[in-house]
C-alpha cells in the first residue's frame, strides 16, 4: 500500500510538473524585474493586458554564442540575454525547430541550426528567467516561408498518410524533449508562414491534414498550450479572408490566427487591424502578429548584405534610428491590442554582427557554428537561394542590440510601453530633400526641411545649404542626380537635386494624387482605373495610374493628354507600364497631332515590377499645331483579367 500511495504522489507531482512545463500560470520570481526608466527614449503608453505577449525570436543565440558573440547589460558588463530579455518586459520567447538541419557529415545549414537540442536548451535558459516558449515547428530542415516549403529529407517520398503520421510523432516527440529540458511551453506553431503551402503539400486537403496532425500531438504533450497557425502578407486581405475559411471548413483544432507584419511590405496598420479584426470575430480565434522588426540603422555591420539598407525601395513610416525602431514597434503592439489581440513576437532581436574586423574572419564562424544566415552545406538543400547566398546575419541593423552586444535604448520599449515615458518631443532625424528642375533653369533649394520627431511627428525646421558655384553650373549644364549638404538644427542633412530635361507634360508621373489633365477613355468597365499612392508599384514617385479588372475584356481603355499651346520644334515622348495576366493583349504609346495619329510604338505587360518603356522620338511640331500624347491598353486577360501601372510619362524638347 505504502509502494502504491508512493507511486500515486509521484504520478501528481508529475502531472503538475507537465502543466507546469506546458503554459502553467504560477508566477515566477526567478528574474528581478527592474524598473526602466529612459531619459531619451519617447515610448506613447499603450493600453495592453497583463497578460499580453511582448515576444522576442532569438533562434539564432547559440550559434551567436558558439562564434564569441557577448551580450551585455545596459551598463556595458556581460550579461546573460535572457536576464536582460526578461528584465526589459519580455515574457515569451520564440525559437524555430528544423528537422535536422545538417549534411551527412554533420555539418550544419545556418541559420541557427534550429534543431530540436536547441530549441530545448533556448527554452531551457527562458524558463530560467520566467519566460514561456514558443515553439515554431517549420516542419522543414531549413527556412520555411511563402516562397519554400520543403519537406524533410528523411519523410523524402512520403504519402500524405505517412508524412501525417511522422508530423504526429516529431511534434509530439520534440515537445517531450523540449519540455523534459525545463521549457515552459506557452505556445506551439504548426508551420511557418504556410501560405498554401506546408512540408511540401500545395491542397488544402493535405495541408490542414498535417495540422491537425500537429495539433493532436500538442494537445496530448502540452494541453494548456495554444495551438497556432502562422501566415504571412496581410496587405492581402482576400487571402487571409480564405485562409481562414478553409481551416474552419475542415475544423482545424488551433487557438490562434497569427500573421507576420513588416512594416516594410505588409501594409498599413488600419489593414491589419481590419483584417485580424475580421478573422477574431468571425471565427472566434485569438489573434497576434507572430513576426515583426523595424531597422535602427540603415548600415551593415557584419559585411553581408541586409534586407534593408537606405537604398531599400521599401515603404519607410519610420526613420532608420533607435527611436524610431522603438515607434514602429510601439504602433504595431498598439495596434493589436486595441482589437483584442494577444501579442506581439519581435523576430531575431539579437541577432548581431559575430565579428566586425572582416567578412573572411566572419565567414569562418558561419561556416562553423550557423550564425550566418545560411552556410554554403545548405546548398544540398535549398539550392537555389541558400546554396548561392549563403552568408550572415540579414538583420543585424534590425537587432535590439549594438555590434558589441550592448543594448540599444529601444529595448526598454517592451517595459515603458505599458506605462508610458512620454518624455519632451525633440527632433529625431531629418529627412532629406528632392528638388527637380529642368536644365538651364534657377536651382531654388528649399528654405525648410522635415524633421521626424522623437513621437514621429513632422515639423519644418530652416537649413543651411552649402552649394559652391561650380557644382550649381555643373548642375545647370549636366543633366543627373547631385547631392547637396546643409545643416539644419544642428544635424548634417541632404538634399538631392535631380537636374533633366524639362517635362512638358503636365502631373506626367500621377504625382499630383489625380489622373488629371489626363483623359481616361474607359471601354471596357475596368473594376479599377484611376490614380494609385503606393510607392511601391510606381516607377517614379509615390503615385502611378493603376488598372485592374475582374472579367474578360474589361481592360479596354486610353490615357491621353492634349497640350495645345506648346512652342514649334521637335519633341520626344515616353511612357512606361508594369503589369501581369494580361493574355491577349493590344498595348502602345501613341502620338496625334491636330487629332491624327503620326506615331506609336509597342509596350507588353509580363510581370509585377518588370517596367517597359515606349519612346517615341522626332515628333515634328509646327506653329498652331495641337499635340496629344498617351497610352492604349486592351488586355483580354488570362483567366480572371489583367492588371497593372502606368507611370513615368515625359515629353521632353528633342536636339
């Protein structure tokens, strides 16, 4: 009896144990929570729950550590990234698991060689400092992502039936070993940005078979963690719209809809609101963005290139500084939880420069330990992108850390958040100037410049230009893009002055936020036609003419200006299109004069960002003559119509 009251205990404690390690909500003293304070920082207080995730993905730590890399405190000393972590109000920390991330011998793909030791040993040290876990299975032994869903080597040649049954035991069998390590597993990820695509399945069928595989193994091993599932591009909301359909269609077993969000590429913050928003009401599921980062310097630091650099054709709300890291971040919490969302996962927050020396020196260690973003043994597996690009950290001006580990001011975002340090507003960047201006005529730089303040706010400030008299006659003679430095409140500023041939076409790039003096002669009842402010899809400023339609044939239209009081001479016209599905198509530039046609020149639409320009030279005006420029477009469409832009349109004096 004795031996069976033994053996009872012993099952509860263990019983316990298993909650506890699997979303337990017993408070934990093992970290001293300090209180934050900033003389720097402005952080708006946003209104979030207790409970509310401030996440932070670190898979990449060991293999940081393995290269030397020394994380430090805010007063300069070696610290352990954890205790500064949860010391800074982050309560859930995110690792991803490959499957087995190495060759045949051994030698690791990168990226963190993500397997499921390390996942264990990183929730290990978490829970260590009273942070959960958030385990992110990718069901893949390297990256897995919208564009790459690769099966594992060893489930090579399987049927969905066999792959279901191996997802089951690998999830269920990595989240023993991750708990048995001390992990407290808060939440659990089946797939990474699957947007209709898992493990190497494309139909939806198979897909969510393979989730809810997942899921039953969650459920069994941690049942008080949640069950998430993971997407990515919510500027696309009709997708997201159908992603969530087809999971309750098939009556997946999952608590939350979560989305990467970079500010970068994913739309507006009211589109993602709208679009959680939607999916939390309609389906009852909590809601979160399971990715994001903002840039706090448009500068490299590892000698391998960035996602984002300062040339980066990417939408940018935020300048690239420390404040306005932590703004980005701020806006994106704010946003979730003003819909009733659960959280906020900032991705690779430490994931720094391993060396600063050299990219031989650095090359090395990423060879060695995975701490670039992929090594060269990738190659086996991924080819096509990481068998050519294989090289470091992608994100280290993305980190919340210094290239020698210290910690940036922004880090203490996740804690000043909830009370706010809505300190004195001062100017936190400056934003450069353009000017354009025809050749030969007066160069006006301009008396003010846009200050960016610390709230990301705009103000005017005055400038102090310095522009010598041989670069402003270069200027006036040479056509191109020259750069002009000035002061303006203390700080260095730029102002880029584009010298070209004078455009007599009026609002020729949209700029002007309408489509007029352009006449838009619509035949076909396009869905859409009209200007569009998206930088991203325009050739030449922020607006570009947009068209879209839905059906067959309802691409049929014309853009074209008339201009009748230009002077007599020889002119060149040119004007450019992007655009895709257009199946049969008719599409030219063309020019009249006094209503004739006298010229045109052929354009194609391929594909999105694949710009063709039409030129149309020696257009022979004489006195009294009425020119009218523009563009026919008739696209029949392929399946479901075409789309696409018009931008960049110039007429310009020839000779």
């Amino acid at each position: 009896m004795k031996r069976k009251k033994r053996s009872l205990i012993a099952a509860a404690l263990a019983a316990a144990l298993l909650l506890s390690a699997c979303g337990g909500t017993a408070e934990d003293t093992r970290t001293e929570r300090i209180e934050m304070n900033s003389e720097s920082l402005y952080v708006k207080k946003a209104d979030l729950p207790k409970d509310f995730i401030l996440g932070m993905d670190v898979s990449s730590v060991l293999a940081e550590e393995r290269s030397g890399v020394v994380y430090r405190g805010f007063d300069g000393k070696e610290q352990d990234l954890f205790l500064t972590l949860a010391q800074c109000g982050i309560n859930m920390i995110r690792v991803r698991v490959w499957n087995r991330p190495f060759d045949a011998q051994g030698r690791g793909y990168g990226g963190g060689n993500c397997d499921v030791a390390a996942a264990a040993e990183i929730g290990r040290r978490a829970a260590e400092h009273g942070m959960k876990l958030l385990v992110d299975f990718h069901y893949s032994d390297f990256w897995a992502d919208p564009g790459k869903q690769f099966a594992p080597k060893d489930w090579t040649g399987m049927t969905i039936e066999e792959k279901t049954d191996a997802v089951y035991s690998f999830t269920r069998e990595s989240l023993e070993t991750i708990r048995a390590a001390g992990a407290e597993i808060g939440m659990v990820q089946l797939g990474n940005e699957t947007n209709g695509a898992l493990c190497g399945e494309k139909t939806w069928f198979n897909i969510q078979s393979l989730m809810a595989a997942g899921s039953k193994a969650v459920r069994e091993v941690c049942p008080k963690a949640l069950v998430a599932v993971h997407f990515a591009n919510p500027e696309n909301a009709e997708s997201y719209a159908s992603y969530a359909s087809k999971l309750d269609y098939y009556s997946l077993d999952y608590d939350v809809f979560a989305t990467s969000y970079y500010p970068y590429w994913h739309g507006t913050l009211d589109n993602l609101a709208a679009v959680l928003g939607d999916i939390a009401g309609r389906y009852g599921k909590k809601v979160m963005v399971m990715e994001t980062s903002y840039a706090y310097t448009p500068e490299d630091t590892d000698f391998s290139g960035n996602t984002i650099s300062g040339g980066s054709a990417v939408v940018k709300n935020y300048p690239y500084t420390v404040q306005g890291q932590a703004n980005a971040v701020r806006d994106v919490i704010d946003t979730v939880a003003s819909i009733g969302g659960i959280g906020v996962v900032y991705w690779e927050g430490a994931w720094i420069a391993v060396g600063t020396d050299s990219w031989e020196e650095n090359h090395a260690k990423w060879e060695r330990d995975g701490s670039g973003w992929a090594s060269s043994f990738a190659a086996e597996y991924d080819p096509g992108d990481a068998g050519k690009y294989y090289g470091g950290s992608a994100v280290d001006n993305q980190a919340f850390f210094a290239p020698d580990g210290t910690p940036l001011e922004s880090l203490k975002l996740f804690s000043l958040v909830r009370k706010g340090n809505e300190i004195p507003v001062v100017p936190d960047a400056l934003e450069d100037a353009h000017v354009r201006c025809g050749l030969g005529t007066e160069i006006v730089l301009p008396d003010t410049v846009e200050a960016v303040m610390s709230d990301n706010g705009r103000r005017a400030v005055p400038v102090q230009w310095e522009l010598d008299g041989a670069l402003a006659g270069r200027m006036l003679r040479e056509a191109g893009v020259y750069e002009v430095s000035g002061t303006a409140d203390g700080q260095s500023v730029r102002c880029f002055v584009t010298t070209e041939e004078l455009n007599f076409l009026p609002n020729g790039s949209f700029e002007d936020g309408t489509a007029a003096p352009w006449e838009l002669i619509d035949r076909g009842g396009a869905d859409e036609l009209g200007v569009e402010n998206k930088a991203l899809n325009s050739r030449d400023g922020d607006c570009n003419l947009h068209f879209w339609g839905a059906k067959s044939g309802s691409i049929d239209f014309d853009a074209e200006q008339t201009l009748a009081d230009l002077a007599p001479g020889t002119y060149r016209f040119e004007i450019s299109i992007q655009g895709g599905d257009g199946g049969r198509t008719e599409i030219y530039a063309y020019v009249k004069i006094d209503g004739a046609t006298a010229a045109s020149a052929p354009l194609s639409i391929t594909s999105f960002n694949n710009w063709d320009t039409a030129e149309i030279r020696d257009i022979a005006l004489a006195e009294g003559q009425t020119l009218t420029v523009g563009i026919r477009v008739r696209a029949e469409g392929a399946g479901n119509g075409a789309w696409g832009m018009i931008d960049a349109a110039a007429l310009n004096r020839q000779g």
